[in-house]
C-alpha cells in the first residue's frame, strides 16, 4: 500500500513531537485521529514504519480504544453518555429521538454530508449532570431536546463556515 506523501509528512512531524519509539504510538495516533476524525489503513501502516511498532499491535490500539475509529466519521463525532445516571433522566429519551430526527441517522451511523457522526459511550464523568454528550472535545450537559436542536445547529453553522474543528 502506497502511503501518501501528505500523510507520510504528518506522521514525521507527529514523530518529531512525540517520539520514535513504541511510547509514542498513543499520542501520534491521537494526532492523526484528531486531524483525520479515523485512523485509515495507510495511516496505521506509516505509524508502524516509522515507530518500529508491528502493525498488528498499531491496530490493536487504534480498535482498543473508543475514542480512536478505523472508519471514516464526520466531522463533529457526537457522543451521547449512556450510562445509568443519563439513561434514566427524564429528558434522556426526548434527546435521543431529537438527535435521531435531526441527523436523519441512528447511533453508530455518520449523516450523508459528512458532517455527524452519531455514537453512544459510556459514562463521561458529568452524571450530576445529566444527560451529558459530547462533541468532539466539547461538553454538552443537561440536554433537552430543544438544547439539542440548538447545539446541533451551531455545529452545521460551523461547519458551514468551515471553521477549525476541534479533536474527534
Ligand atoms: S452517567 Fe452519563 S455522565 Fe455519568
């Protein structure tokens, strides 16, 4: 497989940052995840050339954690908290079916332009504040439907006007 020489750059400067051994591997990959929103197969491959790290193991960590993917996702990575604390507030059910509605896509999915991608995670520390997401690196919490709409739209109005995204 052919690295591209974009891709190939990014990960030497990444590289150059973090280091050129095996403790580097979760922060390059973090790095390229976060400019990305996924980890792809050329990706991983330039990771194990210039780390020294098996391929195997490179993909081992980009599918251990949740916060890495090796699928294309959108720009904005939704998370919505699933855990007890969110899933039994009362407003939990309304936020699901608003964010489902808007998006036009179910959890797990990424909408047509590119722009959502719709997950569930497990409890993200703001259960006295329930129910909490988040987008990207931004925190959402005490959600409502009509909160949702709102949030949502600012991330489209962002979108549109392409502004710097922060990390997925
Ligand atoms: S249960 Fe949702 S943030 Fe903890």
């Amino acid at each position: 497989m052919d690295v591209p020489s974009h891709l190939q750059s990014e990960v030497k400067q990444l590289v150059s940052v973090h280091g050129r051994d095996r403790t580097a591997l979760l922060p390059v990959l973090r790095g390229l995840n976060k400019s990305h929103s996924y980890l792809s197969e050329a990706a991983m491959l330039c990771v194990s050339k210039e780390l020294g790290v098996p391929r195997a193991e490179v993909y081992g960590v980009a599918t251990f954690y949740s916060f890495f993917s090796v699928e294309p996702r959108g720009k904005y990575v939704i998370r919505l908290c699933r855990t007890i604390s969110c899933a039994m507030n009362g407003t939990y059910h309304p936020v699901v079916a608003a964010l489902i509605e808007e998006l036009g896509v179910a959890f797990g999915e990424t909408t047509a332009d590119g722009v959502f991608t719709l997950e569930q995670t497990a409890c993200i520390g703001l259960c006295d504040q329930a129910p909490a997401m988040l987008v990207n690196d931004d925190v959402h919490v005490k959600l409502t439907k009509e909160s949702v709409r709102a949030i949502l739209g600012e991330y489209r109005r962002k979108a549109a006007a392409g502004e710097k995204v922060k990390s997925a």
